[in-house]
C-alpha cells in the first residue's frame, strides 16, 4: 500500500446555527490526493436540527455569535475536540488516519 492509499476519506458536517429557524447542514469528504493537496467533494446539504455524524465523522458547528465548535463522533458519543469564541482566530485541524 502506497502513502497516500494509507490515508481513508475524512467526512465533515459544517453546521451553521440560525436563531428561529432550521440549521444548515453541509456535509462533505475530503480526500487526500498529495502532499498539501486534498479533493473536497461536496456529498448533501439539509436544513435540519439535531443532525448529529457517524461513528469516525467530524463536525463543526459555527454559532450565531461568530464561536465554533469541532465535534468527533466516536463510538457512538459525540466528543468534543475543540471550541473557539468569537474574539479567536478559526482554525481547525482534521487528522487523516492511516487504515
């Protein structure tokens, strides 16, 4: 197997909270292509609330204030990895995992 067959798609759900109405949802693939190089496939987008990922899926939810959270759904439990307020610079960063 080469280096880059050792890496497996990562999906991500981008969740942008809206007050009095129903979520967005986008969610996509990102596949590693070459070094600093990834294809991003856009799969679904929903308005929906409570859209919560599949086991090894990530999500980030951008609130209404201008914070954010990245979640990881694993083994059944969303788990948070991390969170920003809104006075922080937005960067986040999605592991590839070797499989």
């Amino acid at each position: 197997m080469s280096f880059a067959e050792g890496f497996r798609k990562t999906r991500t759900t981008i969740t942008q909270i809206i007050d009095n109405e129903l979520n967005l949802n986008i969610v996509v693939n990102y596949h590693y292509v070459a070094l600093n190089k990834y294809e991003v496939t856009l799969v679904t987008a929903m308005r929906k609330n409570g859209f919560e990922p599949k086991d090894g899926e990530f999500q980030l939810e951008l609130q209404v204030d201008g914070s954010s959270i990245l979640y990881k759904s694993e083994r059944g439990k969303i788990q948070t990895v991390s969170d920003h307020n809104a006075d922080e610079f937005l960067t986040f960063v999605i592991v590839f995992e070797a499989g």
